[in-house]
C-alpha cells in the first residue's frame, strides 16, 4: 500500500461549500497561501488534487477552530453533497430490502479508492453491529478537522443502511499516517 497522493476534487468542493454555508469562508480564505487559494477556489469537479493541496485545505480548517462536533457535521454535510457523485451505486443498494450495513463493508476499500490515490480502508467486525475503521498510509489524518470530519461521513455512509449510526476515534495510532474509529449502528 502506498501512501495517498491524491485526493478527488469532489469531496474537496463538497467540504468548501460546507465551510461557506458556515459563515466562515472569508476566514478561511485568509488563512490558505495565495498558491494553494487560487487553485482551491477555481476547482473542478471529478478531478485529481495533489496531497499537499488538500492538506493545506484540511490544515486552513484546522486553523478556524471548529469544535468537534461542528466539524463532524460538516463532514456528514459533505457526505451529503458528494455522495450520489462518488457512492452512486451504494445509495441504490440502502434502497433495496434487507441491506444492511454489513452489504457496504466489503466494499470500502472500491469506494475510498474513489475518493483518494493511495492510502487505504480497512473494516473489521467487532460484533453484531460494531466495527473498527482503520485507515491507513494517509497524511490527511494528521488533521484534527479532517479526522472528525470523516467521523461524520462515516455516520451518513452508515445511516444509509441502518436507523442510527455513532462513530468515535479511537486513542493512539496505529502507525504514522494512520487513525482508527469505532462505528456502532442501530
């Protein structure tokens, strides 16, 4: 496995239009460096970022301050936009009968690797409806904003499935460039 080195510009854009409806994007606009707001701000969807693009959008977030739970929304707001874009073919499988969240798992590592060059996903059973989240190889996670924002788009993967979902980090890393959440369903 190979460390990320890309990101998809889909779920860039998705998280940009959440900082805007935040009221906070003239914020953030003066916290990015004059290179990476001009190629931030004239995006296109569908295309391939480098890294170090998307994590100067992750750190720019970072730096407003976000509580927690702010940033768990905005990452379930994210999911909310991007998601017919990239999980297409998942939202028509949570309208069939009886899917459940364990129809998705196995197909995690397809789908991140839509959303990410490099890095990976992994999905481990804890029991009848809990699970570990691994992901690993990605610098992104060095972000505190991106580690709950993914939190929330976890939950909204999730809640296509099932009633309810919870996600929590779980302390210590797994390795460098790595993180680790514990998901729980109803």
């Amino acid at each position: 496995m190979v460390p990320v080195r890309h990101a998809r510009s889909t779920i860039i854009l998705g998280s940009l239009a959440t900082v805007r409806e935040s009221g906070r994007f003239s914020e953030y606009e003066a916290r990015l460096s004059a290179a990476h707001r001009d190629v931030l701000l004239n995006l296109v969807a569908g295309a391939w970022v480098p890294l170090d693009l998307a994590f100067a959008h992750y750190q720019a977030c970072d730096e407003l301050g976000f509580t927690r739970d702010q940033a768990v929304a905005n990452g379930r707001a994210t999911f909310d936009k991007t998601s017919g874009t990239l999980l297409g073919t998942v939202i028509r499988m949570a309208k069939e009968a009886g899917v459940s969240p364990w129809t998705i798992f196995p197909q995690y590592q397809r789908f991140w690797s839509r959303a990410y060059d490099g890095n990976g996903v992994a999905v481990y059973n804890l029991g009848p409806k809990e699970v570990r989240v691994d992901i690993v190889q990605s610098r992104l996670v060095e972000s505190r904003y991106y580690r709950d924002a993914l939190r929330g788009l976890l939950i909204g993967v999730t809640e296509l499935f099932c009633t309810k979902a919870y996600v929590t980090e779980r302390p210590g890393r797994l390795a460098p460039m790595s993180a680790s959440f514990r998901m729980q369903w109803a």
